[in-house]
C-alpha cells in the first residue's frame, strides 16, 4: 500500500484577507458619517464577518483534512481486518481439513487396535489350547539342559581346579619362569570362564574365617576369630548365585603339628566339588 503525502495549508492568502475586510471595516468606521448610516453599519457588520470567517477558514480546512485522514486510516483498518477475516477464514478451511484427516487415521488405529487384540485373542486362546504332551515335553527339555549346564559347570570347575593346583605348584617350586607361564595360563582359563558366567575368587591371607564365605579342609575346625594361613582351592559363583566357597587351611599354634608331611603333594591336588551344583 502506497503511503499518502498529507496536504500543507497556505495560511498567509486567508491573513491577507483578513486583513483586507479589517481594513475595509475599520475605514467604514473611521470615515464614514456621524451618525453612521444603516448600510455603513451593515457594510462594517459584513466586513468584520467576512474576516472573521477567513480567519476561521484554514482551521476549518486543516480539521476537514484530518478528518479525512482519519477516515483513510479507518478504511486502511478495515482493509486489514477484513485480509485477517479472509485469512482466519482459510485457516478454519485448514482446520476442518486436518480434523478430517485426524478422524480418518483415529478411525484406522481403532481398526488396527481391534486387530491387533482380536489376533492376542487367538494367539491366547492357541496357547491355552496346547495339550499337556508338549507341555511335559518342554518341560523335559528345560530339564536337560539343566543337567547339561550343571554338568558342564562340574567339569569347568574341575578344570579351573586343576589349573589352580598347578600353579600353586609352580609357585612352590621357586621357579621365575614357570610361575609367570602357569599364572598367564590361569588368568587365560578365569577370563574364559568369566565370559560365560562363573567367577572365581580367593580368600586374602590373614583373613578372618567366615563359614558363610569359606570352607575348611578336612581335619580342621575353626574357633571365632582364627586367620586363614592360605587358600586351597577357589571359590566360584555363577552369574551371582554361590557354588562353592573358597577352601582353605587355617593358621595353627603349632605349624609343625597341624601342617602336613609333604606340602608340595598336599597343594598340588585337585579340591573335589562335592554333591551337584546349584543353578
């Protein structure tokens, strides 16, 4: 929309006026007659008015633009209010097109939901439907595999046992190079075992016997407070459930007595798992 240049009034045409019926009224006064006469009366009277009225004039022309510019203003509001009518007008349009739209895809999910609960229905009423042969034959099968894992946990324990044996060995014998290949061995089996779930873990020298998390060899008894001298053989938990405490021997008054003929003999032996392996 162009902007409109607003019009400036001349004021000095209609002061010159004014002037001029002043002059004129003000001479009709001055030099007319004594009494004046009626038409030199009226003559001063259409003076003084005719003056007075071009004095009022450019007011009057300056009112009658502001008017009209108020009431371009007015139409230009009009014009937009009626362009924010046709706009709100094409948004209701859009609106009534998007809440079809949205019925439409609400009336689709209700038909996929319906489906997809009439298809659980079937699917319930398929499994309620399966006969006590199938059932006991999971059940049997569940069954082996229990075995199964119980069994190979039985023969991995066995295994990491004798890895532990061997490598006390090797530290018993004093021997740098032995020790450092037995220990990389051993660590190689805890980390392949740990992959699968079985842990092992140790008791630390000098610790207090706890019968919650230790186990005695056979021909010692344990008092309160007695240290642990060594571990015998690992415990191992598998994936946090306990199978086998740690084994060890504990410290005695008398090592000489309490303490085996042929240590070396006694370490290198693997520790039995005794009874079946919890699961």
């Amino acid at each position: 929309m162009t902007e409109r240049s607003t019009p400036k009034v001349v004021i000095w045409p209609f002061l010159l006026m004014d002037l001029v019926f002043f002059g004129l009224a003000f001479a009709l006064f001055y030099y007319g007659h004594r009494p004046l006469l009626l038409w030199e009366v009226y003559a001063i009277i259409l003076c003084v008015a005719l003056g007075a009225w071009t004095f009022l004039r450019p007011f009057r022309t300056k009112l009658n633009i502001a008017e009209s510019e108020n009431l371009i203003s007015a139409a230009q509001q009009i014009q937009k209010i009626e362009h924010v009518a046709t706009q709100v007008t094409s948004s209701t349009s859009l609106w009534q097109a998007v809440h079809e739209e949205t019925s439409k895809t609400a009336a689709a999910a209700k038909q996929v939901a319906d489906q997809i609960a009439h298809e659980a229905k079937s699917f319930s009423e398929f499994l309620l439907k399966a006969n006590d042969t199938e059932k006991g034959h999971l059940r049997l099968e569940l069954e082996k595999l229990k075995r199964g894992e119980t069994e190979w946990l039985e023969v991995l324990v066995r295994m990491l046992d004798h890895v532990f044996a061997l490598r006390q060995g090797a530290v018993r014998s004093g021997q740098p190079r032995l020790i450092e290949q037995l220990t990389n061995f051993q660590n190689a089996c805890l980390d392949t075992a740990r992959r699968v779930g079985l842990n092992a873990f140790i008791a630390a020298a000098n610790e207090t016997f706890d019968p919650e998390k230790h186990q005695l060899i056979e021909g010692q008894s344990a008092d309160s407070n007695t240290q642990i001298s060594e571990t015998v053989a690992c415990g191992y938990s598998f994936r946090g459930q306990l199978l086998r405490p740690v084994i060890v021997r504990l410290k005695a008054e008398n090592s000489e007595a309490t303490e085996p003929s042929r240590p070396e003999e006694k370490a290198t032996e693997p520790v039995p798992v005794s009874g079946e392996l919890p699961l």
